[in-house]
C-alpha cells in the first residue's frame, strides 16, 4: 500500500492520512475477497498437507499449484484494492482543489448580490405599497381631481418605485 496518500498538507482533512487510507482499502469489496483467497489458500495448503502425509503425489501438486493461485489472486486483489483507492483520492483531489476555488473565487460576491437584491427587492415593495396606499387613500377622499400638493407627492412615490425599480433591473 502506497505512502503518498498522506504527503499533502490537506490530506488530513480530506481522511486522506495513511490510517485512512488502509481503512478505505479494507472497506472495498476486492481487498476482502484478496484476503478471503489467501486465508483459504493457507487452509487449503494446510489440508493438502495433513491429507496426503507428505507422500508427494499428483494430487500434492495440484494442490500446491491451487494454493499459489488463491495466494497469488489474492496479492492481485489487494494491490488492486490499494489501486482503486489510490486513484479515488487522485481524483478527489483534483475536484475538490478545482470545486474549492469556485467557491472561494464565487460564492462571496454572489452571496453579497444576493444580499442587496433582496434589500432593493424590500424597497422595492416598500414604495409599491407606499404608492398603492397612497392612491387607494386619495380616491376615497376626493371623488374629483387631486390638489396640486396631492398630484406632486404622487409623482414623487412615482418617482421613487421607478428609480428603485431601475436599480433591480440593474442588479438582476
């Protein structure tokens, strides 16, 4: 098992430290079957062992040769355990240096964008209703014409809603 899991400085806390790494490798399916295959390579080698006594026929070396194979096999397996993880922590690194820079590089402006969109958003509403307000309140008090003084705050919410509405427009 391979030692450069743990050469970076953020390895650490990716779980990437040798501990890790040999616990991320026992997981993997191909690493249990590489020590099921040794484990019954040395039982079977035990067997053939006790069963002929030691007398060397034929069978003694099938035997031997099945019992290099699972050992071998199981070599290979968990080389390709140590592989696999190897290259999913490879991997895991290049995303995450690239996807950490995106967040760093992005996520700060547009969290303050979002910030005063939704603080014009709340002015926005604010002389909208101050204007509907304005305008439900003066046709229930005047049937006629507005005074001069009434048609100029009018204008000034007007006013107000256009340039706040020109600003999100801007932001958005």
């Amino acid at each position: 098992m391979s030692s450069e899991a743990g050469s970076s400085a953020s390895s650490g806390k990716l779980g990437n430290d040798g501990a890790a790494v040999e616990k991320r490798i026992r997981k993997t399916p191909e690493f249990v079957l590489g020590q099921t295959f040794q484990e019954n390579s040395r039982a079977y080698a035990r067997h053939g062992a006790t069963s002929n006594g030691g007398t060397g026929t034929s069978t003694s070396t099938e035997e031997e040769g099945l019992s290099k194979f699972l050992m071998d096999g199981g070599y290979l397996l968990n080389d390709l355990a140590a592989l696999q993880i190897q290259y999913e922590i490879t991997v895991e690194k290049l995303v995450l240096k690239s996807l950490t820079g995106i967040v760093d590089e992005h996520i700060p402006p547009l969290a303050k964008e979002r910030k005063n969109l939704s603080s014009l958003l709340l002015d926005y509403d604010a002389a909208k209703s101050r204007l509907v307000n304005y305008r439900a309140k003066e046709g229930s008090c005047s049937s006629g014409g507005g005074t001069v003084e009434s048609d100029l705050r009018e204008e000034r919410l007007a006013g107000e809603l256009a340039d706040i509405e020109a600003k999100v427009r801007t932001v958005i």
